[in-house]
C-alpha cells in the first residue's frame, strides 16, 4: 500500500514554497486543519519527521527535503500525464500559458489573441512574465507553454526547441543630470565605478541567474522590469544599457543622452520557444503565428518608451 499520496506531495511543495501551513492553505484553497492532518498523518505513515516546527513557520527537515526534492519529479509527471490526456481528448489544450520577457508588454499581441479567439475560444490563455533566465525557467518548469520574446539564449541541457526572432539592440543611456553626462569620451570601468547601476534583477529561481552590466562591487539598484529601469534612468537615479527601442524618443527629446562605452552590450538574440515534444492544436496555432516576419517589431512596439 502506497504511503505517499500525489495530494500530500503538493501539499508539502506549498508549504516548502509559501513557509507556513496557513500560506499553503490559501493557496491550495484548504482548511488550515486539512494541512495538518495531511502532513501529521504522513509523518506518522513513514514513520520520519518532515517538518521542524517553530510557531507558525515551519522548514523541512533533511529528510523531507529528500522527499520533496524527489516527489516535485512525480508532481510534474503527473501533471504531464494529465495535459497529454486531455489533449488525446479534445485536440485543443483547455489552457494555454503563454511567457514574456518583462521587457515587453502583453498588449503587443493583441490582434493575434482576437484571431486566436475565433478559431478556439474554448482553450484559456494564460500570460506570464519573467526577466532574463527567468523566462526560460518558466517554460522548463511547465509554468508556461510558450515563451514568446524570450531575451538571450536559453539554458543548457535541452529540452525545448527554440526559433530566433531577431535581436535587439542595447546602448548606454543616463539623464542629462547625471555625472557621467559630462564626460565627453567613452567611459571606462573606472569612470562607472562610482555611480549605481540601475539593473533589471534575473526572476530565475532554480535556473542560475545571469547579472547583465554590472561590474564587480558594483552599486545597483535592481528592479524587477525594464518599464521601472527606464524610469529611474530617465530620473537620473543610475545608469544602465537599455534597449535602443526603449530609449529612442527619450534620446530625441534629450531626456537621456546616449554616451559610448569600451566595453558595449552586445545585441541580445530574441526567441520563441517551446517544450519538446509538444504538438497541442493551441500551441501549434501559436507556434506558426509567432514564426510570420515581423513579430519581433510587433513586440519591440510596447517596449517602455516605444513610439507607437
């Protein structure tokens, strides 16, 4: 007879996530007394302690990490198991999560989600964001289905097929305020050195995240999207690469001053990209209307400080 039930598992995984039995309720939608006769009758079934209790917060013991560590495997096989079902169904997934980078704005496929509409108004969509590694994390993990502007290359280690959209342009942007707006030659580490970085922070969890132009001991403040970056660079706050989309009617209308660099930004590669082996009739409808020309533009469009 089974010990470990798939319920228990994700009962454990919220508590693991939210840091309480009464924050893993809520998200589960159970009683908090439900919680805790799940966990308590799974600790008496195995015979081990999974949690160390300290008044309302809680954290796994060794060996409940050993047993999250390996039941998350069997939550995702299941859930898995559970899309290739209803797939095999229907032909239609009955939900669809679609990724951005935070860079762009879901708005930008607007049309495309009218058209999507009309030939499957059954399937839900569901739009998530992410910044940097970030986004690839949420593919990999099943948060999301399809990552639509995903910023720089994806992860080692397969798993997914990836289709280049483009690249994106970056340059080196401060307010005509800032210190380094008087400068008149390319900056140098030395002169950065001084002033804060204002930096988008990489939204990766398990993923390793990547740290974009900033130096070692560098001052920065992070943020968690390029609407926010933008608007504390065009505040004099900090300095940082933005993207020349982003910053373009800003350095028109000499509200950013664009200033040289010896070490540039290389143009970052955009991609759509997707799990493989998925082959759901929403997703394959994404996937070709995604691969058109054009669709790069069409997001660079809703970048922060985009002329539309």
């Amino acid at each position: 007879m089974l010990r470990i039930s798939l319920d228990a598992l994700q009962i454990l995984d919220a508590i693991d996530r939210r840091g309480s039995f009464s924050a893993a309720g809520n998200e589960l939608h159970r009683v908090p007394s439900t919680i805790s006769y799940t966990v308590s009758k799974l600790e008496d079934d195995l015979g081990v302690q999974v949690f160390d209790r300290n008044g309302p917060k809680v954290s796994l013991t060794r060996a409940g990490q050993e047993l999250l560590k390996e039941g998350r495997y069997l939550l995702k096989a299941a859930e898995d198991l559970e899309h290739r079902v209803r797939r095999v169904a229907s032909g239609w997934e009955t939900e669809l999560g679609l990724g951005m980078d935070s860079l762009f704005s879901p708005i930008s496929l607007l049309e495309d989600i009218r058209a999507f509409y009309t030939v499957a108004d059954r399937t839900r969509l569901k739009i998530g964001q992410d910044a940097i590694s970030g986004t690839w994390e949420a593919l990999l993990d099943r948060r999301v289905d399809l990552l639509i502007g995903a910023v720089g290359e994806g992860p080692s280690g397969g798993g997914y097929n990836a289709v280049p959209l483009g690249k994106i342009p970056f340059l080196f942007a401060v307010a005509p305020s800032h210190p380094l707006a008087a400068i008149d030659r390319p900056l140098t580490k030395a002169d950065l050195h001084p002033y804060r970085a204002i930096a988008v922070g990489d939204s990766a969890r398990t993923l390793r995240p990547r740290t974009v132009g900033l130096l070692f001991g560098q001052d920065a403040l992070t943020i968690p999207d390029m609407r926010s970056k933008y608007l504390f660079q065009l505040a004099g706050l900090g300095f940082g690469f933005l993207p020349e989309p982003c910053a373009r009617a800003a350095l028109a209308a000499g509200s950013l001053i664009q200033k040289l660099v010896e070490e540039p930004r290389t143009d970052e590669p955009v991609f759509l990209a997707w799990r493989t082996g998925e082959n759901g009739a929403a997703l394959s409808w994404w996937i070709s209307r995604m691969r058109q020309p054009g669709v790069l533009e069409q997001l660079a469009q809703s970048v922060p400080g985009a002329v539309l």
